[in-house]
C-alpha cells in the first residue's frame, strides 16, 4: 500500500511539474526580449521538450505502477526514470538554479523528491 502511494506520489508530482512546464512557454520565450526567431524556436522547443520528458516518466511509472508494479520491467522502468529525473536534477542545480527566478531553483528538489519517492516505492514492492 505504501509501495503504492510513494510510487503514484513520486508520478503525480512529476507529471505536475512538466505540465507547469509547458503552460508559461510563451511568457518564458518572450522574457528573454529581443532573439533571433531560431533562438525563440530553440528555447521553445527545449523548454516544451522538458515538460514533456517530465510527464513521460511520470505516466510511465503510473501505468507500469498500475499495470504490474512487482514486474522485473516495473522494476526496471522505476530503477531509469529515478535515474533519469537525478540527471535532471543535476544539470539544473549546474544551471537553473543559478537563476534568481524561484521556479527554476525548485527544479533540482522537485526532481530529486521524485526520485525518492519513485525509488523507495520501487524498493518497497
């Protein structure tokens, strides 16, 4: 029960925070003032690509979590994305976190704090 609640935690919050990735794209990309518009499309095609990849793992872990959570490839699919969402969250200490901007400096803690929960839920099963 627990294994579960961890695991649809580490999901939810995931999926959450990739999906507040993608609703400001367009104030983030305009932030940046006067670009070339290949730099506009670059930022907005990494910044979409982020929530994405966020939502991805976290439905991922979802679906496997609710289809055969005990499974070797649920094991397997939990082992990748934590390790996955700790990549994330090491580039964004290097980088986003140097911004002044809140959100940005969450990014390495949210990421980390799904990782936890993804793995202990995984290593509970």
């Amino acid at each position: 029960m627990l294994d579960g609640v961890l695991l649809l935690g580490g999901s939810a919050l995931t999926v959450l925070w990739g999906s507040a990735h993608l609703l400001p794209t367009k104030s983030v990309v305009r932030g940046f003032g006067e670009i070339t518009p290949d730099n506009k499309h670059i930022i907005t095609m990494e910044w979409i690509l982020e929530g994405v990849a966020l939502i991805w793992i976290g439905v991922l872990v979802a679906a496997v979590t609710a289809i055969d959570p005990a499974s070797a490839i649920s094991r397997c699919v939990y082992f990748l994305s934590a390790i996955a969402l700790l990549v994330f969250a090491a580039v964004s200490l290097f980088t986003g976190f140097k911004v002044k901007f809140l959100p940005f400096r969450l990014c390495p803690f949210i990421f980390t704090a799904s990782a936890i929960l993804i793995l202990v839920g995984g290593v509970l099963r």
